[in-house]
C-alpha cells in the first residue's frame, strides 16, 4: 500500500493513527503505519517529554507525529478561575442533580479531575511544541483549524510535515492557503470533534480543493476494504482513530468501557456538544442524553462546557457508572468487536485491501485471479 507520501514519509502502509496512548501510536509505527501521539492530555511538559522519550526508544528509528490542539479561537487572557466564574449555576445544578440521580461517589480529596481548560490553550501546545521538536517527529497536526503561521514555519525548518484536520473543502482551502502540507479530510462519521458531511461526499471534494496537496480520508475507516475505498477517492492514506481504542496497547482505564466499546453497534454514536461544548461524536448514553434533552439546561459554549463536567466526567470514569460511561468514538465502533493487538489489526487492514483491489480488478476485467 504504497502512495506519494508514504514514499515521502518512509512508511511501508499509507496508515496514519491518532491515538492518545504512546504504546499504540509506537506499535502502528513499527507494524509499517505512522503512529500519531495525541498531546492535549498533556498539560505538564516534562509528561510529553517522558512519553516521547519511551516512543524513541520503542519505534526502532521509524517515523512517528504529533497532534496537538490549537483552537482557532483562542482562550488567552483569562485565568481558568476566571473561566469557570462564567458557568452559570443552573448549570452546575443540573450536573449535581444527573451524578446524584445515578449515585456516583465524589473523588476521593485532592483527587484531581482529568481535564482541564489549560489543554485547549494556545501557550500550552505552544510548550508542548517546545518539547516536541526536540524529538525527530515527522508530523505535526492540528485538530481545530491551521495552526498559526510561525508553528508552520518552525515545523518546516525542522523538516516537520504539517496536517490539520478539515471537515469541509472550505476548512481544506484554509488550510491550503496557511502553508499546510497535509489535509486530514474526516467525515461526519469519525469519532471526536466533527463536521456535518460524510466522508463518501467529502474526501473527493477535499482531493479537489486542495489538490496537489495530499489528503488522508478519515472517519468510520476500520478495514482494508475501508482503505480501498478512501484510496479510490483519490487520498493519498488513511487516518483512523477509534479502531485503535479496543487494541490491547490502548489503556482506557475502565474494562467496563473497554466492554461497552465491544458491544457497541454502528447507530449507537452520537454527534453530541455533551464533552466540549463542540459537537463531538461519543458512544451515546445517559449523560449524552440528559445533555441533549430539550428539558434540560443545554450545553454550554466551548471551553466552559468542557470545564463543567470535567470532574463528572471523571468521577464517572473512575467509578464505572455503566450508564453514563462514554468516550469519544466514531460509528466504526460497530466492527470493533474484538480486542486485538495493534499489529494484528494492520495485518488485517493490509489483506483487506489487498482483497478489496484484487475484486475491484476483478470487476474490471484486469485479472483472472
Ligand atoms: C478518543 C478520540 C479522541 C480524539 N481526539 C482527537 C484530538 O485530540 N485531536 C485530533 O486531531 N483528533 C482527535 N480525534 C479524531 C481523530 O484524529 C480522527 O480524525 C478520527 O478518529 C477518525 O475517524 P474514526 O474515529 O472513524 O477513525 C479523536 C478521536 C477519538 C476516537
């Protein structure tokens, strides 16, 4: 599976992979794809170091990248105590009232809840890059929006391609114009932070936009019939995110959503504001729902709802309330039915391609095989 930019790269399949986990951007990268490490959880530098320093001793001299979140609107100039004042108490009300109606446990004292606003800020991808180009990353990608000029500069003169994810031929253009190497075309089916067209209409709409730039296909890819299909669209890759949340490298904490995840079918997503205050599409369950309810208060506007249920959400994470237990995932959660390891899942995106172009040549008259 060979294409322009894998060869650019150096990579042996045109597969990228977000993942928040280091062991399983590691394993994609030594299984012949290009294993992409999620930043935003990173909030203290000396993590992103430590992570990166096992991702260098653990990826054999194989390329890898990095994804970090630079919100076109920024959140500077404020504190995050001043952040936090703007929540409306009806809105804290209603979080009390849906934990409490489920019986989930306060954490313990000094525990501190997993997210925070600081993630989402400029200045902290800012330090995260800092630490980042001091490591041999081939990538970098964005998530909402380009990132500002000098970063795509800087990232150039270290020899660094950039990405940024694009929902729209619009979003691509734009990015096009900021100096971006790589379009990330994901579709309305793709887990996490998501736009309103399916990937079938917009990965050849981006290919047109932005052409000759490349472009991954991204969202609801989970088999190699899947890649094909991408491919034929005119990407140059693939670019999977959910698939890799039921490897046995990922480490999601919580067998119960590890379970959920398994069971899960295809319309059992939603495209809900529930986590950030952005649409984002999750495993639906009780807590997407109460948020979604016209009943209720609505969500609150990017950073404010993600700084409101940060410690519901982990207080429903650490004590598995199966009701509310959720995750960011796209619509391929459907096929995500076995836990497998990072490289049995590559052996398997890589046969089904090879049967998906062996028919598609069949149907064309071009073999006999
Ligand atoms: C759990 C999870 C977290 C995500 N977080 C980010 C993120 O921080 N930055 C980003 O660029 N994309 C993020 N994404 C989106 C992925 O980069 C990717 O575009 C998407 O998962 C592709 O669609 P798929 O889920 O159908 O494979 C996330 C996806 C998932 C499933």
């Amino acid at each position: 599976m060979k294409t322009e930019l894998s060869r650019t790269l150096g990579i042996e399949h045109a597969i990228f992979g977000f993942t928040p986990f280091p062991a399983v951007a590691a394993a994609l990268t030594r299984a012949g794809g290009f294993g992409v490490l999620g930043a935003v959880r990173y909030t203290a530098p000396e993590d992103l170091a430590r992570d990166l320093d096992w991702m260098q001793e653990h990826t054999d001299g194989l390329p890898y990248g990095l994804d970090v979140v630079m919100p076109a609107k920024k959140v500077e100039g404020v504190t995050e105590a001043e952040v936090e004042a703007m929540i409306p108490e009806g809105h804290r009300a209603f979080v009390r009232a849906t934990l409490a109606k489920h019986g989930v446990p306060e954490l313990a004292e000094g525990e501190a809840s997993g997210w925070r606003i600081t993630g989402w800020m400029e200045q902290v991808a800012r330090n995260q890059l800092d630490v980042a180009f001091d490591y041999p990353i081939k990538l970098l990608a964005n998530a909402l929006g380009s990132p500002p000029p000098d970063v795509v500069a800087r990232a150039h003169d270290h020899g660094v391609l950039v990405a940024a994810l694009a929902g729209s031929a619009r979003h691509a253009r734009h990015h096009a114009e900021a100096g971006i190497d790589i379009v990330v075309a994901q579709g309305y089916e793709a887990g996490g932070h998501t736009g309103e067209i399916a990937s079938m209409v917009l990965t050849p709409e981006v290919v047109d936009a932005v052409s000759p730039l490349p472009v991954l296909a991204a969202g609801g890819i989970g088999s190699g019939e899947q890649i094909a299909a991408g491919l034929a669209l005119g990407a140059q890759g693939v670019w999977l995110g959910s698939i890799w949340l039921t490897t046995t490298e990922a480490d999601l904490h919580s067998r119960a959503l590890t379970a959920k995840l398994l069971a899960a079918g295809s319309g059992d997503t939603v495209r809900s504001r529930a986590l950030t205050g952005k649409p984002a599409r999750q495993l639906r369950t009780e807590w997407t729902d109460a948020w979604d309810d016209p009943a209720g208060p609505g969500t609150l506007p990017m950073p404010l709802q993600g700084l409101l249920v940060a410690e519901a959400v982990s207080r429903i994470q650490k004590y598995e309330i199966d009701p509310l237990l959720g995750t960011p995932v796209g619509q391929i959660v459907g096929r995500m039915n076995e836990e497998r390891g990072v490289q049995q899942v590559v052996d398997e995106l890589t046969r089904g391609f090879e049967k998906a172009v062996d028919r598609i040549n069949r149907i064309a008259g071009r073999s006999d095989a």
